[in-house]
C-alpha cells in the first residue's frame, strides 16, 4: 500500500515507517440513511492517505459488493425463478380482484339504497302516527266541549222552566247540596251558588274552545253558545232585580251577582242592568 509523505523526496525509509497507516473503511458507514457522498469524504480529511489510495480502496469496496450481490442472486437463483413465475398472469388475477371489489361495492350500495328507503318509510309512519294523535285529541275535545255545552244547555232549561229535578246525568248530591246552597241564600229569588257554578262552567266551554281554534264544528256551535250566553245574563239580570228589591237583606246578594259577572267577563252588561233599574 502507498504511504502519505511529507518532505522531500530523499526522506529515508526509516521515516517513512513512522507514519501511521490509515484503519479500513467501515461497512456501517455507507448503510446510514442519510448517507452522503461528499459528507462522507469531507470526513476522511484525517486519514493518511494519498488521494489514489484512497480510490482504489473505494473501488475495491466497490467491487466486493458487487461479488456480493452476484453470489446473493446465484444462491437465490431458483427463488427468483419462482418469484417470476408467480407473477405471471398477475394482470389476470389484478383483474378478478377489481372484478369482486365492483361487485361487493354494488352490494353495498344496494343495501344501502335499501336502509335509506326504509327510513323513509318508519319517517312517514310516525309523522302519520302524530297525526292520527293530534286528530285523535281533537276528537276527544270535541266531544268534551259538546258533552259540556249540551249539560249546561240541559241545566238552564231546567232552571228556566222553574224545575227543581237534577238534570240529566246530574249527581243527586250535587242536587242535594244545591238545596242546602238555596236554604243559606234565603227566600229571595234565584239560587247564587247555581248562578256561580253555571258561570263556571260556560268558562269552561270557552277555555275548551279556544284550544280547538276555528274548528268547523266550534263556528256552527256560535248560535248555541250566543243562546247560553243570552240565557246566563237573563238569570243574573233577575237575580240582581231579586237582590234590590229585597232591600237591605239584597245588598250581600247583589256583591255577589256582580262579582259572577266579573268573572264571567260581563261587567258592562251588570253596569246596563243597574241603570235600567236606577231608571
């Protein structure tokens, strides 16, 4: 091997055999990742070592790596052999694969089509189920608000026609404490408490029928709740004629026929009475 020397050229081989000698090249170096040519070589500036040196044993590296890859083909020969037989009809086989893709993508997208149209179905279901209820509730209420219109109706007509049998469907308890009610109010005229209950329950029908809105069946039912209301304000009327002209025993019943048309929100129709009878 070349030494690296320093001097001129009639130094001694003495001297000559001072000079270290350069340590082998590493394998490991040239398997880094980030392996760099001129990185590499900027790092050997310590090495004594000619340039030439230097090459050859770079060359020598070189071609030991190629008798390695040789030898590593030559021991593997009959495995590559079969690795290129096996790749042979490779198209053909990438085909079939892409062929069963396309179809289990069909499949998929056919259940799919299917999961979307049967959600729709179950959505037009319960919006026809929430329908149904809401007709259902209208019909209930409609039925309430006839049931309690035609009891009321019954009860004034009862009353009107000077009666004292409980009307239809009327509790006889409800009748009995009726009578007691008429026995605290004293011999003067209609019965207060009467007055109050039938009050009552027109307010009710009222509150039903606002909750029904502009149902059909509430516009036809107007005549029939003009008539309660007219037949309601003929009653107080009378009671509140009772009630003055019975003097001083009359002046806690008319407070409370009035107070009856506060609540049934009749105060102007009270207001008209009591100047007529001023009149």
């Amino acid at each position: 091997m070349s030494r690296f020397y320093f001097g001129d050229s009639n130094s001694s081989d003495d001297d000559d055999d001072t000079l270290p000698y350069p340590t082998p090249l590493q394998r490991s170096d040239f398997l880094a990742p980030d392996f760099s040519p001129s990185t590499y070589l900027s790092t050997l500036h310590n090495r004594h070592q000619t340039l030439e040196d230097l090459r050859s044993e770079l060359r020598a590296r070189s071609q030991l790596l190629s008798k390695e890859l040789l030898d590593l083909v030559n021991s593997n020969y009959q495995d590559f052999l079969g690795l290129g037989r096996s790749l042979k009809n490779g198209d053909e086989r990438v085909e079939e694969v892409r062929v069963g893709l396309l179809g289990f993508r069909k499949e998929v997208e056919s259940v799919k089509a299917r999961v979307v149209e049967r959600e729709e179905e179950v959505q037009r279901e319960v919006e026809e189920r929430v329908r149904i209820r809401r007709q259902i509730a209208v019909g209930r209420a409609l039925v309430d608000y006839e049931a309690r219109l035609k009891a009321l109706e019954d009860q004034l007509v009862i009353e009107t026609a000077g009666k004292d049998a409980p009307a239809a469907g009327e509790d006889v308890s409800d009748s009995e404490e009726e009578s007691d009610e008429e026995d605290d109010e004293g011999p003067v005229g209609l019965s207060i408490s009467k007055l109050r209950r039938h009050v009552l329950q027109y307010r009710l029908i009222q509150e039903v029928e606002k909750g029904l809105g502009k149902h059909p069946f509430v516009a036809a039912q107007a005549p029939r709740m003009m008539k309660v209301r007219n037949t309601l304000l003929l009653d107080l009327s009378t009671a509140l004629q009772q009630a003055r002209s019975a003097g001083t025993f009359g002046k806690e019943r008319v407070m409370k026929v009035m107070k009856i048309y506060v609540d049934m929100e009749e105060s102007a129709e009270a207001v008209k009475v009591l100047k007529s009878l001023k009149a």
